[in-house]
C-alpha cells in the first residue's frame, strides 16, 4: 500500500497537517523580546527600561535608578548631615565663634562696658529706630506692590518685576552713590537728605525693597479667588473682603518678608555710608560705629557691638521661624 493510498483511507488531521500560522505582530515572549526579532524590543519601550534578554536579569533603567536610590540614600544618612554640619561650621559657626571669644576677650564686664557706651548704644538705637521704620513702610507698600503685580495687568509689567529684584544684584555701595547724587547737597530735585535719618530710611527702603514683595506674591498667586468673589456677592465691600479674607491670608507671608527686611537693614552698610553722614549719635549706624572703633584700634568695642547686632538679628529670625510654624500648624489643623 502506497503512502498517498493510506493518507486518503485515514483523512485528514487538523492537528497534525494544517501548516503553522504566523506569529501576532504584538506577540512577545515572556522576557520582554519579539518572536523572530532578535533583540528588537516593544516600539513603546524608552531606551532606559530596555530588557537585558535575559530571564530574571533587570533592566538597565531600574538597575540606573537602584544606583541612584542607593546615593541618595547615602546623603539623606550620615555623610549628608555630615557635609552639611562640616559646611555650616566653616562658613557660619566658627567664625562667629571667633567673634564671640574677641567680644569677652576681658570677660562679661569688658563686653557689657563696650555695648553699654554711649556712642554704642546711640548706634544701636539708631540703628533698630530707623531699620523698624523701613519694615513697617516695607509692609505696607510691599503688599501692595504685590497685589498689584498678582491681580493687574499692564504694560511694562514684566521690566517691574526685573527692577524689584535689582538691588539683590545691585552692589550697596552704588546704591548709597546713586542716591547721594540725588538727595545730595546738589540735588537736582532740590530734596536734600543727605547726613539725615531720613536719607538712612531711603537707603535702606532701596536695598530692602524685594523681601516683602516676594514672600507675599506666591501666596497672592495661590489663594482662592472664589472666596472673595463670595464675599463680594454677599454684600462685602472691597476694605471689608480685604481686611476680613485675603490679610489672614497673607499676614504670615508679610510678617516674614517684615523681619526679614528688618533683619537685613540693621546690618547694613555701603549703602548708607555715603548718604548717612556718620554723625556720632545723630546718623551714625552700628556698622559704622564698628568700623570706627576698628580704625581707632579699639577692635573688642568692634566686636561686643558685632555680637548685639548678631543676637538682635537671630532673635528675630527666630521669632519668624516661630510664627510661621505656629500658622503652618493652625492652617494644617483647620484643613
């Protein structure tokens, strides 16, 4: 009997004649890699989660991204605290360390003698008189810079916002140049403040201007405008919406651009020491006073003063730290 006489006395067998069919164009095999393909990958697939080919092998992506979690890991323990403290104490703790030792360098009566003399304490009154009045002015205007920046459109807005940030980039001592040429004894507007507390106040309005501006423009950006417009179709007037709605909102973010502000001016310098005057106990600041007393080789006068100025200013950035957590705390409680 033949094969051909056989294979037509049995029929046919689906199961073992019919001719193989194709692969899917979307089949793959279980390790991620096309039939017949070779090492082609899926079209999807980004070239850093290529598969190895390689069955329980990871990807070159995940095996990155295993790296990197293991380095930040690294600096989030105990060689990134100790980078950070090794910073901090070259740049910030052991040079006012330095500073402390050479303030009692004859001990708590030679330090108290310095920062309780005369000429001292009239640079230091001086000083936090005129710094406070730039904060409040700064809290006042700044806001209102803010808001108008935030809800209002004009032309020329964006050269505005460049000219606030200027004095960060502004070098003070051309700031104190500039404005002496203005408010000078030459003044071509005929405004004279020059050896004046109220020339000080410019000064340092300049160089202060952006701190209560940028803390408060964020949070203008992100408040919820339908509660004024709320309170407006209830009958609220502008003074009562703002005073009653949008200040709670923004009392922390100007209470923190006030101190800081405060904090920068009492430590100010070049752009008051031209317009100032330095007049002993009339214009003269702290940081000219120490300057003086450096001059005159009088260097623990110098550095008891240096400290007061440095406890006034941490004082009051503690005091921001403070309210702010206090508020952060109170907003995440009443949320």
């Amino acid at each position: 009997m033949t094969p051909d006489t056989d294979q037509q006395r049995r029929g046919p067998h689906p199961e073992t004649d019919a001719a193989p069919l194709p692969p899917r164009p979307d089949a793959t095999a279980p390790d991620g890699i096309r039939p017949h393909g070779g090492d082609a990958a899926l079209p999807d697939t980004p070239p850093d989660t290529l598969p190895t080919g390689r069955p329980g092998e990871p990807s070159r992506g995940a095996a990155r991204a295993r790296r990197h979690g293991k380095g930040l890991r690294r600096l989030r323990g105990p060689l990134g605290i100790g980078i950070v403290t090794l910073w901090l104490s070259v740049i910030v703790l052991l040079p006012l360390a330095a500073l402390t030792v050479a303030a009692f360098d004859e001990g708590l009566a030679g330090f108290w003698e310095a920062v309780t003399a005369p000429a001292a304490l009239a640079s230091l009154w001086v000083t936090v008189l005129v710094s406070a009045v730039v904060a409040l002015v700064n809290a006042v205007v700044g806001t209102l810079v803010a808001w108008v920046l935030v809800r209002d459109e004009f032309r020329g807005k964006r050269f505005v916002n460049a000219v606030i940030d200027l004095p960060f980039a502004l070098p003070t001592i051309v700031a104190s140049i500039v404005l002496l040429s203005l408010y000078g004894p030459n003044s071509p507007i005929g405004v004279e403040l020059n050896a004046t507390r109220w020339g000080l106040v410019v000064a340092l309005l300049l160089v202060t201007l952006p701190f209560v501006v940028r803390s408060v423009q964020p949070v203008l950006i992100e408040a919820d405008h339908e509660v004024e417009e709320a309170a407006a179709s209830l009958g609220a007037t502008t003074w009562t919406t703002f005073r009653r709605i949008v200040l709670p909102t923004l009392a922390p973010a100007i209470l923190s651009g006030t101190g800081l502000a405060f904090a920068r001016a009492i430590g100010e310098y070049g752009s008051v020491v031209l317009i100032g005057g330095n007049i002993p106990r009339e214009t003269q600041v702290a940081s000219q006073y120490i300057q003086q007393q450096i001059e005159i080789d009088r260097p623990l006068n110098a550095a008891a003063v240096s400290v007061a100025l440095l406890a006034i200013a941490f004082v009051t950035l503690l005091l921001l730290r403070v309210v702010s957590s206090r508020s952060q705390r109170r907003e995440e409680r009443d949320a």
